[in-house]
C-alpha cells in the first residue's frame, strides 16, 4: 500500500481555502435568488367588490354602517414625511405603496360602528388599485382625537 502525501505552503493553502470560500458564496447567492419572492399581501387580497372589501374588513372583527364613499385619486409621485409615513404604516400591514407613485386608485370609505368607545367619525379607508387592495388604514376623522393605525387597529 502506498501513501501520497502533499506539501503545500502556507499560501497555497489560503489561497485554496479563498477559492473554496468564493465558490460556495456564489453558489449560495445563485441558489437564493432563485427561491420564490414572498408575495405582498396587495398581491392576494381581491377587492373588486364591495362584498369582497366589506369582508376583508369584517375579518379584522369590525362593524360597517351601510354607506361606502368611493373617490379616485392619484398616489403622488414625490412623497413628503406625510405618505413616508403612512408608507410606513403599509409595511408594517405588508402593503407597500412606493410602486404605486404616479397612479390612479380608488379609495373606498366605510363607517365603523363597534371602534371601542368611539361611535362617531371612525372610518376604514381602503385604497384598490385594478381590483387589489394595495393598502389602507383605520382612523378618526375627528381633529380634536384624530388616530390612523393599520386595519387591525394597531
């Protein structure tokens, strides 16, 4: 039986060891980029309908009067601290608005009867883009106890 032995320097060892290293960092980033994006919540939530709105919010244990407003707006393509922040408020509900700048939605207004000890001028506010719900907020339309938080009121 015959033994092979090696002598490599110092070097030729690190060198060989940063090659290693360098493949399989490729081979990993290759490998994750392919895995499937998560989808954003706008992606799955349908909202072509009333009944399909009046549910989604229901889910979230809430009460509507029978009303709905509906009006058309642009989202703007430059935001200040004002949509950045509500922006913000989107994440945190997995929407996010940024690829909407510069279009057209509709906004749905409905009554909330059941917010708390409120019982007046609480609304949902939902913003639909081609039957999507891309995003939304629950809020007090009053200025003297005004409040806009995500559709689970939080």
């Amino acid at each position: 039986m015959n033994i092979v032995t090696f002598r490599l320097k110092p070097v030729t060892i690190f060198g060989i060891l940063l090659v290693l290293t360098g493949v399989v960092v490729i081979a990993l980033s290759f490998v994750s980029n392919k895995l499937p994006k998560e989808k954003s919540v706008s992606a799955v939530v349908s909202a072509s309908t009333d009944e399909e709105r009046r549910a989604y919010l229901e889910s979230f244990g809430w009460e509507l009067g029978s009303e709905c407003e509906e009006k058309e707006l642009t989202i703007p393509e430059k935001w200040n601290n004002v949509y950045s922040n509500y922006n913000d408020i989107q994440l945190n509900q997995g929407f996010d608005l940024t690829e909407y700048k510069g279009k057209r939605v509709t906004l749905y207004t409905y009554e909330i009867t059941n917010y708390e000890d409120e019982s007046v001028g609480i609304v949902a506010d939902m913003l639909v883009c081609d039957g999507r719900l891309i995003g939304g907020d629950v809020c007090n339309t009053s200025a003297e106890n005004g409040f806009l938080v995500g559709f689970n009121g939080e």
